[in-house]
C-alpha cells in the first residue's frame, strides 16, 4: 500500500513540511520553521541513510529520523524524530518503520538504539516495548519566562566562545548524571557557534558553568561544583545565560529525574515543570 525507502536523496525541506505535519497535533507546541528545524537536525546529528520514510505516492507521510554516534561505548543510532501525518495514523506505519529502522541498523553494526518519548504518549510507549525498547532513565523538562525571573549576578562571570577540549574535560567533573543525546557535547560541539558559554573560575579551577542557545534560549548544559553549590553561583550563571539569549525564556529539556537537588534549585529559580519523558534503549 505504501513504499517505504532511506531519505538519502529526499531533500531536507520535504522532510521538514512532513515533521511539521505529523507535529501539528503534539502535546509540546512545536515552533520549527526550516531554520530551526535544520538547526535542530544538524545539532542532534541527522544522517539521512539511517533514515527511513513512509511514502505514499510521492507524498513522505510518516518518517524515523536517525543520528548515530559513540554513545556509553557502543555505536548508537539515536531517533531524532518520529512522527506519522495525521489522517495516516493507526495503520501500522511506525511499527513497520521501526522494523526496517532496525535492520539497516544492523548492516551498518550500530549495537543500540536510542530514543525519548513522552510518558504520558502511551501508545507511543506501549509500541516502544512492544518492539523491545527498555527505559533507562525518566527526564523532566522545564521553562522560565524572563519576566518570571530576578537575576542576580554575585560572582564574576566569563563568557567565551567555545569550550575547548581541556575545558570540556574539567567541566564533566561538575556533573551529577550525564547529559542526554541532544543535551550531550557532542550535540553542542555540532553547532558551538550558536551558543554563549559561561564560566565561573575560583583559584584557577571552573567551578560552574552554563551553555544557552543564542536564539532559542535553550540550556543543554549547567552545573555547579558540589563544593560550591548555595553560593549564588548557580543563579549568577542563569542571569547571565539570560543576558546571551535573545530568546523570553529558557528552557531545560531532560532533566535528569533523579538529581532532587538540582530540580529544587530550578523550582526555587522559578522554572516550570511542564512535561516528563522516558529514555529507552534497543540493544541490536
């Protein structure tokens, strides 16, 4: 009934007005211009022979958008994007892209596959474990508009425009839990001209940092050394990550849920909770 073939030589702009489409109904508003829409693909490391559409006729009526990186050791191939057009929803085509998903996974020696899905999207979740999908961890997402916010800058603040390797290795010391795929380094080093990056340095040591997109507001990365935590520090960052943002918010996606002290110290910031998803893993 329908044909079902590698997005390799289907151009990005199809695939973005399909994305559109299948998003139209979702949950979370889903504001993607192209612009955006290619930023965010670039950044989460779109590669189009990993993906696989659903065709009919010549119309993309439902998709798995994959990246592949070295992920916990292992070659990992990461879904960026699944979504079906409305009106062809419940006739099997997610089921049956996931199976085909998974078979080019397997010539290509990809070990596991990742996702995040949203808890509360049950069909989405059931057909996940159906297809062998294990949750490794549960996320929370937050916002905070601008006008909900007092900032307040207590501690001397760098901004520069790249992190580079050396930083990056003392930095991961301030982590509590690792960030998610698109949260990850690896996802900000794809488009690190895009973000503001800030560092709070004591006796020659970071001892808190935070990154945010230039445009969208969004935090896939902050931390505070556990040494120097209810100082002020952690806020100082968040005033000034508002400074490097022309966005009215920020935003934090995949929170990890078992870091209590750091989601107090978002609710106390002002930060909303406004939706919780599930990691899940296939190992191939």
């Amino acid at each position: 009934m329908y044909t079902y073939k590698i997005l390799d030589n289907t151009e990005l702009s199809i695939i973005h007005k399909a994305f559109v489409e299948a998003f139209s109904d979702y949950q979370v508003k889903m504001d993607l211009p192209f612009s955006k829409f290619e930023n965010m693909v670039k950044r989460r490391g779109f590669i189009p022979e990993l993906s696989i559409g659903a065709f009919n006729n010549e119309k993309l009526i439902g998709f798995v958008l994959n990246g592949v990186r070295n992920w916990d050791g292992k070659l990992t191939a990461y879904d960026l994007g699944t979504g079906v057009i409305p009106e062809y929803r419940k006739q099997g085509i997610t089921s049956e892209i996931l199976k085909k998903v998974k078979d080019l996974c397997k010539e290509n020696k990809i070990e596991s596959y990742l996702l995040e899905v949203l808890q509360n999207n049950t069909g989405a979740v059931e057909l996940y474990r159906k297809q062998g999908f294990q949750t490794t961890r549960e996320f929370d997402c937050y916002y905070l508009k601008r006008e909900d916010f007092s900032p307040s800058i207590s501690v001397e603040i760098n901004n520069v425009e790249f992190l580079n390797i050396n930083q990056w290795e003392e930095i991961q010391k301030l982590w509590d839990y690792n960030p998610s795929w698109q949260n990850s380094i690896d996802s900000i080093n794809a488009f690190s001209d895009r973000f503001s990056y800030s560092i709070v340095t004591i006796e020659n040591k970071i001892v808190g940092y935070g990154v945010v997109e230039k445009v969208t507001g969004d935090i896939p990365q902050i931390a505070v050394s556990k040494e120097y935590r209810n100082k002020g520090i952690g806020k100082s960052i968040l005033s000034d990550l508002f400074n490097h943002t022309e966005a009215n918010k920020l935003s934090l996606i995949n929170v990890d849920c078992r870091d209590d002290n750091f989601k107090s110290f978002l609710v106390n910031a002002g930060f909303v909770d406004y939706v919780s998803q599930y990691e899940m893993i296939l190992y191939l």
